[in-house]
C-alpha cells in the first residue's frame, strides 16, 4: 500500500557512510545530527526529538518524530524501510500564511478534491524554505484514509481507530522524487500542509 511512499524515500538514504540509524532506539530526548543535506535550515544542526506521532494507513503504521533545536521550528521525520535499506523521510509544517503566499488556495483544493487535477504550482519559493521546495509537483497519492495517533507504538498495538485523528492524505512529489508536498485533510475540516 506504501510502495509509493518507500520510493519517495530512497533518494534520502541515510546509509551512505556506514552510519546506521537505529530507529528503535529513538526515542524523546534523542538527538540526531546533520551533515550537509539540500534544506538549508538543517545544515549542520543537531535536533532532538521531542515528541512522537505514529501515523497508521490501513494497517501499516509509520512513527514519526518530531525534531526541534532550541525554539526552531520542528521537523518531523519518519525512517521508512525498503528492500532491507533505510531512509529518512523530513518534513517541514507550511504555516497558512506561508501556504498562502506559496500557492493559490484553489489549486490546493482542486489538487485534494478533483481527480482531473493532477500537479500542483509553487508560485513563490520563500527563502526561509530553501532546499523544501521545488516549481512544480505531480500527485502520486490521491486522497487515503489515514489516522494519527500521539504517542509512540513501536512496542504497543495501537488505540481503537476512535482515538486518533481521521484524515485524507494527498501526496505530490517532484519529477526526481526527492521534494514533495504532503496535505492531510481531517475531519474536523483542518487542512495541514508539509514540504
């Protein structure tokens, strides 16, 4: 079901000079380093993790951490597998003042909502987002159900659906994989945007 998501992920392998991340190991409080990476923002910043989300799509669950250094805006990752390799998976929450100077709202929604519509225009690439962001994206997930859960159930089956938040996940991606867009659409009418 997540083959799609796995294969946005490789471009961001992480095994590259012998370093093997543990993600079973993270936990609150852990810190992660970065090297030179494309986002600007995380270069050569060491993060910590200060809290943990598990997102579950039918029954494959991913945990995400959310990373943050001093009162620096977090960023979540999330380690997918594939093939016995691990990559990493960042995002980076697009506030609705940003989103509205990134994109038009009604190509948001067309993107979400319309089948026929199937990529998406960035028409302003703010600075403070270099490296996250690219001109265009094409939709390569379209609309799932999904949930989120707070907490960590990496050791612990996870709560009755009726606990979590119901969402709609959207997915847009770059021609080469490696920078996308993520809209989670909830219940409640709550739109978040991640690049």
């Amino acid at each position: 079901m997540l083959d799609a998501l796995s294969d946005f992920w490789k471009p961001m392998k992480k095994n590259q000079q012998g370093d093997k991340l543990r993600p079973e190991q993270l936990q609150i409080g852990s810190a992660l380093g970065f090297g030179f990476v494309p986002q600007a923002s995380l270069n050569g910043r060491r993060l910590s993790v200060t809290a943990v989300s598990t997102y579950q799509f039918g029954e494959e669950a991913l945990t995400s951490f959310a990373l943050s250094h001093d009162k620096d805006a977090s960023v979540s990752m999330i380690v997918a597998e594939s093939e016995g390799e691990q990559y990493l998976a960042l995002s980076r929450r697009i506030s609705v003042g940003d989103r509205m100077k990134m994109f038009d709202a009604t190509d948001l929604e067309n993107v979400t909502s319309k089948m026929e519509t199937a990529s998406l225009t960035c028409k302003e690439m703010l600075p403070d987002f270099k490296g996250w962001l690219v001109p265009v994206y094409k939709r390569e997930i379209h609309n799932m159900a999904g949930r989120l859960f707070a907490g960590d159930f990496r050791k612990h089956p996870i709560p009755p659906a009726n606990q979590g938040q119901e969402f709609r996940y959207t997915l847009l991606v770059s021609d080469s994989n490696e920078h996308a867009i993520e809209i989670e659409k909830y219940a409640d009418g709550r739109i978040e945007l991640y690049a």
